[in-house]
C-alpha cells in the first residue's frame, strides 16, 4: 500500500465532492470543455495514426550475416511449453547453430519439459530454474538475459507460434537495416474459442497492425508487445535491463528507448498468441496491463516532462507517450462523458424538466464523443487487412460492450490496486486450444 497515492487519491476526491457541492455549475463547465478539448486532440490524433498505419509495415529485404539469436521463454505452470520449443527449433527457418532458447522457469512441470529439451539439444536450449521469490515476469527476463548469448535477444512467450521465417527478417531488420529494436505483429491463434477472444483479435489486428505502424511509420513512441520484441544484445544494458516491479515491463522499457533516441520499428511478421478465452482470465490481463502503464505514467511523469527531456526526444514523442500511458484514465472518462451526454440530450428534449445542463454543456461537446467510433472502425479495417473472419461488423453490440464496460471495469480495477494493493502477478492461463501451426500451414 502506497501512503502517498492514498493522500493524493483522497485529496482528489475530496476536492471532487466539495466541487459538486457547492460549485456544481463551474465543475460542469470545466468538464463539458475539458471533454470536448480532450476528445477532440485525442481524436485527431489518432486519425492521424490511421491513415499511416494502414500502409504496410516496413518489409526487411537486405540479408544479413544470420547472427545468433536468442530467446528467453517465461514458462509457469505451461504444459504447451514443449510446442513452443519444437517449433522454434524445428520448423523456424534459420541454422539451428545460431539459434539459442533460454526457458526460464519456477515450477517442476516446466523444469521438467525444458530439462528432457536441454538434454535432446544441448547446444540449443538452456533451463534457468529459479525459486519463486519473486515470480513476475521481468523480474524472469532479467535473470534469463545473463544467460543467453546470441548477438539478438528476444522474448518468446510460452504460448507463442512464430512464422517460418521470422526469424531472417529479424535479422535482415537489425543486420541488414541497421535498427536496433524490432516488434512483429501479434496475431490471435484462439479468436474462435468464445467471442472474447473474437473481439481481442480484431483489437490485436487494429493495434498492432494500424496503430502501432502508424506510429512506427511516424518515429513516435512505439510501446512493445509482451513478446515478439527483439533487440541488440548491447542494448539492454544500455538501458538498465527491465524493471522486475512493474507490470508492462514491454510499454515500460520503451520508455528508457525512447529517452534513449532509440526507435522501435514494427515489422511485415507475425507471431502467433492466445488470448484469454474467459471473462475472468481476460480481466486479470487487462487489469495487469492497465496497471503498469498507470504504474509507467506515475514513475516518469517527473521525469520526461523536464525541458531536457522535451528537447531530446520532442514534443510529438512526449505527447504520444503520454497518450498511450493515460489510456486506462480516460477509458474511465468515458463514463462521465456519456453521463454528461445523456443527461443532457434528456434535459434538451424535456425528458427531465430539470436545468442543471442548461447552459453548462454546449451542444458541440457532444460531436467528439464520436470520435470513439474510431476504436471500432480500427479494429474492423485490422481484422480486414490481417483476413480475420468475415461479416465482422456484426460484432459492433460485443466491440461496444466490450470497450466501454469491459474496459472501463478493468480501469477501475487497475486503478484500485495501484492506490491500495501491493504489486503481484495476475498470470494469464493459456489453455492452448485453437493455435494454429501458421509456420507448417504456410508451407503446403
């Protein structure tokens, strides 16, 4: 528990209360204009990130020297781990001598699994058994890295399924192009294991596809999925290695790259994952997520907002930083925003016969809520352009429930436990139903 969120978390409310109290219309105005001025640069901004994103993303071509590269698996409890293995080992098209697999693991089912690997490919995988102490994630990668050494480093979760020839591209982007952080895009293997992980498809497809190449394509901040990143070795060093307490190690690193002048560029690959297939395990995921960033937001808030900062990394890096981290704050935004919407449109057409709105919220705040249509529109255009499904437009009721009360639970929640929670590790479960074998399926 942190005594000093708590303080600030009850000054705001209180400040919140004695607003609506005793200037209940000079706190309507403020948030009619400030969800208007909000909603609108949000807005803008991300049409701007569309229309970039729907080119396609960068394609390696150079060959390079085929430098080793290694990859770490986090496995905990993973009873698919040997399929990941197999996969990389077997059908990733690259020499078997210049791969390298670190599985780092804390229970027996996983040491178990990686140990009769080792034994079968001894030049190849490596097992790290650690006690569970402290058992989050980069807090696992940290411990892995002193252990690999391939001139490329990457993070491969255990539910993974990368394209054949990920691997080379790979390469040819760092080796060949000369970047020093490469991002594939993630695609969902399960999206028809319930219409969950439907809807987190057709968002992974929006997000990585459209969003995250837009911002590639524009040089701005470029948070990391959780796997598919891959870096020079020298790199992580350079910036410090993961930070074991927070919960989006990935979108927190970015960060130090960014501060560093170094771009992450998404690239014309996929690697395959599962996403949560219930309500439950879903919740645990973006609860997690939301957390970090907030916890990302709360740690360099002071820091990258100084005049050296600004200088060094720009004001369009700084402000696309600062959209990504307030996300979770402004999904809960929604709420008040249609609340103010609602209330007014029943207070226009004479539903309710009070004035409370009259006056306080100008008509055209209510234009930029419109803007939220654009989460949908992005996740159909990903969906069409990564061939998910057909007909998806049909799913517009499941998007809607999804992002504005599924979302917005899940802020909450994340809000919750980074006010009066200690930090801990929601694990998300991977049945490992519905993972197409892409890598085999492309070569027939």
């Amino acid at each position: 528990m942190n005594l000093r969120r708590i303080i600030y978390f009850s000054i705001l409310l209180v400040l919140i209360i004695f607003s609506m109290l005793f200037l209940l219309r000079q706190f309507l105005v403020f948030l009619a204009y400030t969800i208007t001025i909000v909603y609108t640069i949000w807005g803008i901004y991300h049409l701007i990130l569309f229309f970039y994103g729907l080119g396609e993303p960068f394609e390696p071509k150079n060959k390079s020297s085929l430098p080793k590269i290694s990859v770490i698996i986090p496995s905990r409890n993973e009873p698919i781990l040997g399929r990941t293995i197999e996969t990389i080992v077997q059908h990733v098209d690259y020499p078997l001598n210049k791969k390298e697999i670190v599985v780092v693991t804390e229970d027996p089912l996983s040491e178990r699994i990686a140990f009769w690997y080792q034994q079968s490919y001894p030049n190849v995988v490596k097992l790290l058994m650690r006690k569970e102490f402290f058992p989050t994630k980069p807090s696992a990668l940290n411990d892995a890295f002193h252990f690999t050494t391939g001139d490329i480093v990457g993070i491969v979760d255990v539910e993974d399924i990368l394209e054949r020839d990920a691997f080379k591209k790979i390469s040819s982007a760092m080796e060949g192009h000369g970047f020093d952080i490469v991002q594939a895009l993630l695609r969902i293997s399960n999206e028809n294991d319930s219409w969950i992980t439907k809807i987190f498809a057709m968002e992974y497809a929006g997000w990585f596809r459209i969003m995250l190449n837009g911002r590639s394509k524009l040089g701005l901040y470029t948070p990391l999925g959780g796997t598919g990143n891959y870096f020079r070795r020298n790199l992580i060093g350079y910036v410090g290695a993961w930070n074991p307490i927070n919960l989006t190690e990935d979108a927190e690193i970015t960060v130090r790259f960014v501060l560093a002048q170094r771009k992450v560029v998404v690239i014309n690959v996929r690697q395959w994952e599962e996403a949560p297939v219930t309500f439950k395990a879903w919740l645990k995921q973006r609860t997690r997520w939301f957390r970090g960033w907030l916890q990302t937001l709360w740690s360099y808030s002071g820091l990258i907002f100084k005049p050296w900062a600004v200088r060094r990394i720009g004001f369009f890096t700084l402000f696309s930083t600062i959209v990504m981290l307030i996300a979770p704050l402004l999904v809960v935004f929604n709420w008040v925003a249609y609340s103010l919407t609602i209330f007014w449109l029943l207070e226009a057409y004479d539903i309710l016969h009070t004035r409370l709105m009259s006056g306080t919220f100008p008509s055209f705040a209510f234009f930029p809520l419109l803007f939220n249509f654009l989460y949908y529109l992005i996740w159909l255009y990903g969906a069409k352009l990564e061939k998910i499904g057909k007909k998806n437009y049909l799913y517009l009721p499941h998007m809607i429930f999804y992002m504005n009360f599924m979302m917005p639970l899940a802020s909450l929640r994340a809000l919750y436990q980074e006010i009066f929670k200690p930090i801990s590790w929601e694990k998300t479960e991977h049945p490992g139903r519905g993972v197409r074998w892409v890598v085999t399926e492309k070569n027939k």
